[in-house]
C-alpha cells in the first residue's frame, strides 16, 4: 500500500504529525496497533500522521503512554508549542518555569491575570476567541483546561508568593456579563486574602507614572535567578540575560509603589461589585 510522504518542515502539525509515524514504524507498529493502545481509531491516527486533523491535548497524553515517553521531549509538550509556541514564543516554556518558582510577579491590563480566572470568565474568553475563528472549540476546552493545570502551582504544597498588580482596566472591563464578572471580583477578594499573595490594582490616575504598556510576568526561582516574560498581542519573549530583566524588575516595583494599597484595591473590587462607580 502507498503511503503519504510526510514533509516535517512544512509546518510544526506536519512535524508532529511526522515525528508520530517515525516513533510508531520504528516500534513496527501499525496505526492500528497504535489505535488499540491508545483511546483513538486508526482512521483518527491517519488523520493526526498526515497532518488532516490538529492533534489535541488528550491524544498528545495517550501517545506519550502507549510510546512510554517522559520529561522534556514528550507529545505534549510538542502538542504545547504548536498550541502556544508560533503566536506566543517562549510560552511553553515560561509556563515550565512557572510552575517551580519560588516568587511570581504578573501585571496585567484589559483582563484579568489567567492565574486568577474563574473557569466561567475564562470560558467566557475562549468561546469569544472561538466566534472570531482564532481557535476552534477543540482549542477552547484545552485553553481552559490547560488554565486549570496553571492555577494548580498556587496550591501545591510549597505555594510560591504571587504578586499581582492589574490596570483599574482589568476589573472595569465587562466580561461575560454581570454574574460571570461578580464571581470574578468575588474570586479576587479571595485571592487577595491568601497568606502568600499581594493584589495591587495601578489606577488609572497614574497616568505616564506607568511603568509597562504591556503584560509582563516575572518569575524568581529558587535558586533566586530571575525569568522575564512579556507578550504583545501576537508574540511573546522570554529572557534571562540580567541585563534585561534586572531593569524589569526595578521597573516592576517603581509600578508598585504607585499602585494602590491592597486595602484600597479590594475596597475598590468591592465597591464594583455592588455596584458603586
């Protein structure tokens, strides 16, 4: 029987799609010995191998099992920067980074921090992303999902400090509606009150005393070396050259010390909440 010839080069899909056929016919596997130790048909693997169908965070999972692939060179992170990687470089990786560090500093502006994201406000983002066609609605359940497994790092047992400073843009802006929005407020009050988070919100008042116009996360391990990432709408880059994200940092707490107070920032929340301009 003929087969496709698979051109790696032709996009990262293609390379996924590629890298699948290589690992199964060096196993000397069918796509129907693939199928039966996996959760997918042969027909669906076909469609993934020639690049027909977009791999998904679950079929990425169930490979790496039946392929007994671990760490670093796995189908899910592949899957990952397919996801992320060609519009927001460096992503995947921060998000490793992440989810170990030691100290995370976020600002934000026009929403609020995913970290922070009530299931529904994200949701609510997801399906707006799905309606303007920049994803499908496959994507859209992962984004959340993916967002959870994120969220998780400000439980785990050695919980990093998180310090969070929005835009007043981030709270005033309507997501979702009112009881989407109130739940979100409502989660940010709680966030506010944990033992290791600082919730800040930069008004609009201080004006060019704004130190980012854009998102800027920074991450201190715990090894106490510092990671920088900042996006635009259409990338992302991550840096660790102290050069660079040493100003970052100054810049980071000059916008703090303009911020208001928590105090102040959760009055201000509570204020949106019911209501009150």
């Amino acid at each position: 029987m003929n087969k496709n010839e698979l051109n790696p080069d032709a996009s990262p899909q293609a390379a996924y799609g590629a890298r699948l056929r290589s690992l199964r016919e060096a196993r000397g596997w069918t796509q129907e010995d693939l199928a039966g130790r996996t959760d997918y048909s042969s027909v669906h693997i076909s469609a993934v191998e020639n690049g027909r169908k977009p791999p998904t965070l679950r079929f990425s999972r169930s490979v790496d099992r039946a392929f007994g692939i671990e760490g670093a060179d796995t189908f899910e992170r592949q899957y990952r920067e397919l996801q992320y990687g060609s519009l927001l470089e460096g992503f995947p990786e921060y998000v490793k980074y992440e989810s170990r560090a030691a100290e995370i500093r976020i600002y934000n502006i026009g929403i609020i921090p995913g970290l922070l994201q009530t299931p529904e406000y994200a949701r609510v983002l997801a399906d707006s992303a799905v309606r303007r066609g920049a994803i499908t609605p496959e994507q859209a359940d992962e984004r959340v999902s993916f967002l959870k497994e994120r969220q998780a790092a400000l439980t785990r047992p050695r919980a990093p400090m998180v310090f969070v400073i929005m835009d007043e843009s981030c709270i005033r802006r309507p997501v979702g509606g009112a009881a989407v929005m109130d739940a979100q407020l409502s989660r940010l009050v709680e966030f506010a009150a944990l033992p290791n988070t600082l919730l800040q919100v930069a008004p609009y008042e201080i004006g060019e005393r704004r130190t980012f116009d854009l998102p800027v996360n920074l991450l201190t391990l715990s090894d106490r070396s510092l990671i920088c990432y900042a996006e635009s709408q259409a990338q992302g880059n991550l840096d660790r050259e102290n050069t660079f994200v040493t100003p970052m940092l100054t810049a980071y707490h000059q916008l703090q010390a303009e911020a208001q107070s928590q105090a102040a920032s959760v009055a201000l929340i509570e204020q949106l909440r019911k209501g009150t301009p």
